[in-house]
C-alpha cells in the first residue's frame, strides 16, 4: 500500500451520538451534499463515503458500494468503517481515514472482497474551519490491475521467449562458424592436394613432352617443309602451357607459403601481381619470420591475395602497399592503395562475396577487420588476429 500525507488544518472535535446525528442531519440539509452526489455519480465503479472523528459512516453513495462492502450502501450509515469490512482491508484502509481525521490527504491500493480499489481519503473542514469529517472515495481498479499483471506476464513471457531465441541464435551462428571454418580448411586441403597433383602429374607430363619435342626437331633439321620449325614452336608452346601450370599450381596452394613462411609467400605474390597487373606493390614486414602457424598463415595469405584482386579490379590504382607486423600478441595485416576509394554501399553489400570471405577468414581466428576508403584517397584493409608468442 502506498500512503501519501499532505498536511492540512487540523482541530479537535467531540464525538457523540447526538453530535453524530446532528452532523448527518445538517450534512443531508447541506447545499454540499450535491457537490457530494456529484462526486459519488462520477466514480460508477467504486463508492464515496463521509465519516466521522469516531469513524463511522454519515452517508455513503455510489455504484460500487455492495462489492466494496458487501451490503447495501443504506445499511451502512451509523456503522463503524471497521465493522463492514474484513479485517486484512480495514486495516490498510484505517491509517488512510485516521490520515484525513488528522488533516491530511492519502492515496493508496487496498484489496477488498477479491476486488482491487484505489483509496483516496481527505479531510472535510467544517464551519469554524475544524476538521468535523472525512471523506473516502474507492475506485475499483480491479480490471485495470489485472490487465496490468497481464502485461506484466506477456512481457516477462517475451523476455524468456527472446531470451531463448537469441541463445539459440547466438548457438546457430557459433555452429555456423564451426563449419565455415571447417569448409575452410576443407578447401585449402583440397586445393592443397589439386595443386600437388598439378605440378607433379601434369608439370612432369609437359616436361618430358617437352623434351621429346626438342629432341624431335634436332632429328628434322634439314628436312623439307619447315617440319623443324613447327615443332620448335610446338616446344614454345608447351613452354608456355608449363608457366601457366606452374601459377595455377600456386594459385591454388603456394608451395613457398608450406616452404619459406608468410613473408616470404607475401614477398613473391606482390611480385607475381605487379608483373600481371603493373601496380607497383611493394611489402613491408620483419626480417624475423613470423610464425603465424599453418592455418593462420594461409587465412593471412588469403586475405591478402582477396584485397590484391580488389585492387586490380575496382580501384584504378598505381601503388599498392602490403604491411605485415607483430604487435603485442596480434599479427597485424594491412594492404593500402592509392586508387579510387572503394564506396561505402560496397562495404555492407551482400554481393560482395570477396569481402564476405575475407570477414569469415578473420571472424575464424577471433579477430578484427575493418576496411577504410574515401574518394580519391584510396583504400586501407586490415587485419588483426590474436596470436600466441
């Protein structure tokens, strides 16, 4: 319950019967009682009553008088407050009347009969400016309350419910993680197997027919119809077919990344992008090789070789620079170009699948990516992945 006391004036008065009758004579003759009648007519769902210093009922109206009470509001006049009402409800509601008795207002929430009322007692000067009664207005605030626990329960029942959801989310996302990162190392294994075969089976199979073709146009020289030429040419050829073996093989898995490490798998593909492509790419990174370990050193190789043929794509630039670093438990991976600025649309794009990759690469080992540009002023991409010492 809630008691809210406001101070008025307050003077003692005497009680009494024929003071009591005289009071509810002169109050049923007073030009209040229809300010009284008035007040009653406008609370239909609870009930106003004026009581005396002895806290017995003068007079008593309204529609909810029967469930506030349980009887008719005529049999309440003459009777004490506490003699109607049960005793857990009278003695909520008694300092509330004793409060208007003492001159002051109060509001609170009382329940009675199985029913919620909201109480707001006060006190009712009389001529001399005493305190000869007081009033009790009761508005039955059962619905309300009821829709209000309601609300209470929906809300509570929402919160468990998006509790629940977002666990199962946040367990979805965590699986799709683990399998992201399993495809991932499927994939590198895979290539790693396509690019072995590659350069064992087929580059050993143009060797030989290679050498078979060198050898068959030393046998034709002197022979009529430029036979000798022809498979002279062929030799360039296979030349030729042995090269692009070669890079597909290490496109698909560098054999110097396994080899010679990171920095060193950085170093030759900046070369072997500033031959194709003609962007002066150069690389920054410690003498000292970093052990970034298998898995994270072809993550770091992949997202670098991602932000390579972004450049050469989209970024109309002419320098490229890669920087690769150790930094208090963090390898740190940034590529900068010169070029146009990559545009902020392309950032939260989900066609960017090249970007999707570079995310999931960096989300697998915990780590952070964030990718800059403005227009004109080029783009930055970096990398930062927790790494053990």
């Amino acid at each position: 319950m809630r008691h809210h006391p406001s101070p008025s004036s307050s003077m003692p008065a005497c009680g009494g019967t024929g003071r009591r009758a005289a009071r509810s004579s002169t109050w049923s003759s007073s030009p209040r009682r229809s300010l009284y009648r008035t007040v009653a007519s406008n609370i239909p769902s609870g009930a106003v009553g004026l009581f005396d210093r002895e806290l017995r009922y003068i007079v008593v109206d309204g529609a909810g008088v029967l469930d506030a009470a349980g009887v008719f509001k005529e049999a309440l006049v003459g009777k004490t407050i506490g003699e109607v009402l049960p005793a857990d409800t009278w003695a909520l509601l008694e300092p509330l009347c004793r409060g208007a008795l003492d001159g002051r207002t109060a509001n609170g929430e009382v329940p009675s009969r199985g029913r919620i009322y909201f109480i707001h007692t006060l006190p009712i000067p009389g001529e001399h400016g005493e305190v000869s009664m007081g009033m009790v207005m009761a508005l039955d605030i059962t619905a309300r309350k009821r829709a209000e626990e309601e609300v209470r329960r929906m809300n509570e029942d929402l919160e468990r419910r998006v509790v629940e959801r977002t666990a199962e989310l946040e367990d979805a996302y965590h699986h799709l993680q683990a399998l992201s990162a399993h495809l991932q190392s499927v994939r590198e294994q895979e290539q790693a197997r396509v690019a072995r075969e590659i350069h064992d089976e087929l580059g050993q199979a143009l060797t030989g027919l290679k050498f078979e073709l060198s050898r068959l146009a030393q046998r034709l020289r002197g022979h009529p119809g430029g036979v000798s030429d022809q498979a002279t040419a062929l030799g360039a050829v296979v030349d030729e077919t042995i090269h692009n073996v070669r890079r597909i093989s290490s496109e698909l898995r560098p054999a110097i990344l396994d080899d010679l490490g990171l920095v060193d798998a950085l170093e030759w593909h900046a070369e072997e992008f500033e031959k194709r492509t003609g962007i002066t790419c150069t690389v920054k990174a410690p003498r000292r090789r970093i052990e970034a370990g298998p898995d994270l050193g072809i993550a770091l190789f992949r997202i670098c070789q991602e932000a390579l043929t972004n450049v050469a794509r989209h970024a109309d630039a002419t320098a490229v620079r890669i920087v690769l670093a150790r930094n208090r438990g963090h390898v740190v991976l940034e590529v900068y170009d010169n070029g146009a600025g990559i545009p902020p649309a392309v950032l939260t794009s989900a066609k960017s699948l090249g970007l999707l990759g570079m995310r999931e690469r960096t989300r697998a080992f915990n780590g952070d990516l964030v990718i800059r540009g403005a227009p004109g002023e080029g783009t930055v991409v970096k990398v930062k992945i927790p790494c053990r010492d």
